[in-house]
C-alpha cells in the first residue's frame, strides 16, 4: 500500500453537551424531541451499531440532537489495454425491509471509525466493498474536494447530520478488475458497475 501527499486530519468533532451513549438514551432523545422512526431508510437498530462500532457520534447539543459522521471517498477507476478509461459507480443499495436506495454516487464511501486513520479508512472501504487486495493500491489523496457539511440525515430523517469528507482517488490493476462488484454488509447489498469516462 502507498499513499502520495499524505493529509493530516483537518476535523476535530465538536465539543458536546451530552454524547448518547446507551440505546435506552437513544431512544429517550428520539422521543423526547418528537422524531419518529416510521419513515427511516435504516432502522433503529441499525443507528445504535453505528454508534456502539464507532462508525457516528450521537450527542445532544443545544438541545438538538446531532449525529457526526466522518467518511472517506474513494474514486476508482480502471485502463484497459486500449487505453480506454473507466470509472466505478454505486448502481443501487437494497435493504433487507426490500426498500432501494440509489445515490448515484461515483466513488465508494466509507465511514470512518473514531481514531482511526483515514488511510486506513480508505483501504478498508476498498477490501470490504470491493473485496480486492489493496497491497498493491496507491491511494492519490485528493485534499481539495475535503469538505464539512451538515442537513438532514437521508437514512435517518428528523436527525441532523455533520458529514466531515475525506476524498482518494486509486487506479484498480487489471488482476483486481472485474465487470461489477457486490458488498452485502447489515442486511444490505450495495451494487456497483464501470463506465465509460
């Protein structure tokens, strides 16, 4: 594995006024601020290994509940032999509960764990939504696309959400090229395919 131009961390989570840390506080805060999980893409449980994993921090702030997600991006893209170039996108993600997502999103995504790396992020994401081997994969940071957003969490709505991105991009050899790729992670599989640059 090589990493070019190595960035330092440029996000530190914010100082909180009460961090969520049990399901019984998690349930309370939903229901003390009104916010149903009838309408959620993911589900209550899927929230709570989020946090228990390190995957989010949930913490009550302001009186406002507030979930902060560190995530790490990674482009792939492929040249074959004629020089033609590909890039990866997500096709679709299926939920167990038979509900469809489609992002269109162009890179994988990757949750970063707190105190984890986000190189390691990165080439975990790989390994695991891709299932290739990332000894021989250069990631190519690409620090001007990093950026801090908060809204609305689209898997869990009525909770808002501070999204802290952290962008690669990787060139993928030709010995770990395939025509599609497929993780099945959490009761749901997420579907990806080339195309054409």
């Amino acid at each position: 594995m090589f990493v070019s131009n190595n960035p330092l961390n440029f996000y530190a989570p914010p100082s909180s006024s009460y961090r969520i840390e049990t399901f019984h506080e998690l349930q309370s805060a939903l229901a003390e601020r009104g916010i149903s999980t009838h309408n959620w893409v993911k589900s209550l449980g899927d929230l709570w290994r989020e946090i228990e994993d390190g995957d989010c921090n949930v913490e009550i702030k302001d009186g406002e509940l507030l979930r902060t997600v560190e995530e790490v991006r990674v482009r792939c893209y492929f040249i074959d032999a004629r020089g033609s170039k590909f890039k990866l996108h997500e096709d679709q993600q299926i939920f167990s509960s038979g509900k469809a997502r489609c992002r269109n999103f162009d890179y994988i995504v990757e949750k970063k764990q707190f105190g984890e790396a986000i190189e390691t992020a990165a080439l975990r994401g790989l390994q695991e939504e891709l299932q290739i081997d990332t000894d021989r994969i250069e990631l190519i940071p690409q620090s001007e696309l990093n950026d801090i957003k908060t809204q609305e969490s689209p898997s869990y709505p009525g909770i808002k959400s501070t999204y802290v991105r952290y962008n690669f991009f990787v060139q993928i050899p030709e010995d770990q090229f395939r025509g599609g790729y497929q993780e099945e992670k959490n009761g749901k599989t997420t579907y990806f395919s080339w195309k054409k640059c």
